[in-house]
C-alpha cells in the first residue's frame, strides 16, 4: 500500500493470485481512484464449491487478464472471465527473429550443458535439479542464472552435492 501510495500508477498489473494477502487492498486502492487493475497469470484450473465462488469473485474484479497460453485463456473464461478482455502473451517470448541464425556446429556428442533461468526460490525446486545432475553419469555443465532468496542455500547445496554448478546471477536484457 506504501508503494501504491507512493508511486500513484494509472493502471496496476498484478499476478491474478488470490492468496497474496495485500491483493484485495491495492485492487480496491485502485478501484477507488477509477483506475484500472489488469491481473496475469497461468490459468485458474478447476474447483469446486465455496473455492470456486471465490475465485469467481476474485477474477471479477480485474478488468483485464494476461495469460501465458491458450488453455489459461480457456480456464478463466470457464470462470466467467469475458473473453474481449482475456489477453495471451504466449509465454512472453518474443517471436523468431526475421534473420536466419548463423550454421551451427553439431555438440551432440558433447558434454551435456543445462540451463535454469529464474528467481531462486524453494518452490522452483532447483535443489532438485541439482541433485539429479549429481545422479548423472556425463556430468553436465549446469548454468544457473537468477538470484533469489534461495541463493546462498543452493551455493551451499551446489559446493557439497555438484561442485561444478555455476551461479552466474541475475542476468537482464
């Protein structure tokens, strides 16, 4: 609410997750100066009961949403979300470059490179990742790119379990 204060933005653009406790009041903080609240999200897959009135009510109040595919599309319309203000920004990634890609070199018989790329958080489950890299035989190169509260958990993790991962930090642009 600070921020909101703070900033004053004429629209606010803000994850559709109705277990963030602060959404409710910035929703109405905007509502009540007039201004519009666009929510995004995966999608909203099917509840029954009291959860769905509630999501129900929770979409209501977003005068657009973004989602990531499709079939999120389908699922907030199923909800009752009007389909002239559902919005699909497929995976935000943008589209294939008009220039052809220069021949590369085939490296299939190479040593395997894995790529992650996010926040470090614990329910991304890169711990996992780690550990499975551990498990196989090739021992791939593990680039790890993204910062978070998990970092220096999983540096720690990384050093005993697969030395050979590496952290490189947030990356932008």
């Amino acid at each position: 609410m600070d921020w909101l204060e703070e900033w004053n933005p004429d629209a606010l653009i803000m994850e559709a997750n109705p277990r963030y406790l602060s959404s409710p009041s910035a929703v109405k903080w905007m509502q009540k100066r007039d201004r519009p609240v666009i929510g995004w999200g995966l999608g909203a897959p099917p509840v029954s009961g009291f959860r769905e009135q509630r999501r129900i009510a929770f979409l209501r109040q977003f005068d657009a949403m973004i989602t990531y595919s499709l079939r999120g599309a389908e699922e907030y319309a199923r909800h009752g979300f009007p389909l002239d203000n559902l919005f699909i920004a497929y995976n935000s990634v943008s589209p294939s470059p008009t220039w052809s890609m220069p021949a590369r070199p085939d490296t299939f018989g190479e040593r395997p490179c894995i790529l992650f790329v996010g926040r470090l958080q614990a329910r991304k489950n890169v711990d996992l990742l780690l550990g499975a890299c551990a498990e196989i035989g090739s021992q791939p190169r593990l680039i790890i790119i993204g910062d978070g509260p998990e970092r220096a958990a999983l540096e720690s993790l990384a050093k005993e379990i697969y030395p050979g991962a590496e952290f490189v930090g947030a990356k932008h642009g």
